[in-house]
C-alpha cells in the first residue's frame, strides 16, 4: 500500500476508556481487605504479649513473641477440642455427602409422583432455621442417650445441611446429558452402576462444593455444641475459644493465638478447596 492510499484510509477513533475492568478490581481489593484484615489482625497479635497490644493496638509484632502459641499447643484441652471437631466436621461432611448425592440422583432423574413436593419440601427446610429446633433436639438427643456425645452433633447437622446441599446438587445433576445413562444401559449397566460409574465421577465439583460448605459449617457451630456437649472444656473448638478467653480473659494475646489456630483447619480447607467450590456452583447455576 503507497503512502497516498494508507493516509486516504480513515483511522478508527479509540473509545472510550473502558472503566469497568479498573472499578471491579478496585472493589474486589477492598472486599478483600476488609475481609482479610481481622483475620491477619487476630494471627499477628497472637505473637505479641499483651502490653504491646496496649501500648500499640495496630502495631507490628517487635519482637516476636512465640510463647502464646506454645502455650495453646502444650494445652491437653486444645487436643480433646481438636479432635471433637474433626470428627464432627468429617463426620457431617460424609453423611451429607452420602446421602445428600444419593436423595439429588432419585430427585435429579427419575420421574415419580410427588418428586416437586419433595424438592419443595427441602427448599422449605432452608427456611427452618436450628435455633426453633434446638430444645426438641436436646430433649430427644438426651433420651437417646447421646447427650455428650459427638453423634449429638453429627446427626442434627447433617439433616439441617441437606436442604442445601440437595438444591445445589439436583441441577447439577439434571445437567448430565440423558444420552450417558442410555449408553450405559445399553453397556448392561444398571441404575446402581450408572450412578456409580458415571454419575459420581462427573458430579465431583458438585460434591467438593457442598462438603467443604457442610465442613465449614460444622467446624464453626457453636449453638449446637453448647448445648449438647456438656462440659466445654471437652467440646469443639468454638467452645473451647469461649472457655480460654474466660480463663485467660486478661491475657487478650493468648487469647487470640488460642483464636487463630481454633480457625485455622477450615480457613486452609476452604481456601484449597475454593476453586472447586466456584466451579461447583458455576455448574449447579447453568443447570
């Protein structure tokens, strides 16, 4: 092309400038700070000493002080609370799982009367909150002999996490093309073995979805181990942080290193896992 005939080409005027991508940054930071700063905030004074945190309340850890920790590590109760809330959240995770995959399979594929009552009638536990059920709870977990228990607690938060993780996993589900299931039947695979061959292995971001949900839920119940548990010294860990801030009420920096290791496990859990939870959700939503 000669120079007369690219200077007769008219050149595109540039847009506007595109502020969109900029304000959605700015405003994902922010959420960011706002939800990261306490949590560092709790983590960094957990290894000063108290007199700091009073000299300087927004300070830097000078020196650093690793003693709180210690301390909260050599603790017998912490290790008793750690392992209640393992169990409970491991426990909650594979029965909500479990059942709650299987019950969004019948829901999800088969046509039977009274399939959208069902479904509606999960949907409506959503709205039933644990706070109305709690003194029936406690009187039928305690005349079942549970009382103290970590069953206690495993049951009762499985059956109020279904509701949720049945709506999540129905669509993801229905979103299985129905061509998979009639090659299957077709390869002499049954029901049990089209749900188990092709149904778990393509719903797992579904599943990692509503487990990690389910685990973190049960990691930070309170009301439930109150109140079932008994002793809180030999409770999960949340009652464990309100037991060691009202024995250590005036050591504030042992207090909250005693904090940041009770919410460690599920913050690392959920954040490992966030990827798969997006993904899950993404798939439940275009289903």
């Amino acid at each position: 092309m000669t120079a007369a005939a690219a200077a007769a080409v008219p050149r595109r005027r540039r847009g506007p400038i595109d502020w969109g991508a900029p304000a959605t940054y700015f405003v994902a930071l922010v959420c960011v700070a706002l939800s990261a700063t306490p949590v560092l905030f709790v983590i960094l004074n957990g290894f000063r000493s108290t007199a700091q945190m009073a000299y300087d309340p927004g300070g830097w850890p000078s020196p650093w002080i690793l003693d709180n920790y210690i301390e909260v590590l050599q603790n017998e109760d912490f290790w008793i609370q750690l392992l209640n809330s393992a169990v409970a959240a491991l426990g909650t995770t594979l029965g909500v799982v479990v059942l709650g995959v299987m019950a969004a399979f019948v829901i999800a594929r088969y046509a039977f009367r009274g399939r959208d009552f069902l479904f509606s009638l999960f949907t409506a536990g959503l709205l039933f909150p644990l706070s109305v059920a709690v003194v029936p709870l406690y009187v039928m977990l305690k005349g079942m002999g549970l009382y103290g228990n970590v069953t206690a607690l495993i049951l009762p938060q499985i059956a109020f996490a279904l509701p949720q993780t049945i709506i999540i996993l129905v669509p993801f589900l229905r979103s299985i093309p129905a061509e998979l299931e009639d090659a299957a039947t077709i390869d002499g695979a049954g029901r049990f073995g089209f749900f188990w061959r092709v149904v778990l292995p393509l719903s797992g971001p579904g599943l990692v979805t509503v487990g990690v949900l389910a685990f973190v839920a049960s990691w930070n119940a309170y009301l439930l181990p109150l109140l079932l548990m008994g002793d809180p010294t030999h409770g999960t860990l949340p009652l464990g942080v309100q037991a060691f801030s009202t024995a250590y009420s005036q050591d504030t920096a042992k207090v909250l290193a005693f904090t940041s290791i009770a919410m460690l496990p599920a913050l690392l859990f959920f954040t490992i896992a966030q990827r798969r939870i997006v993904g899950g959700l993404t798939g439940a939503v275009k289903g």
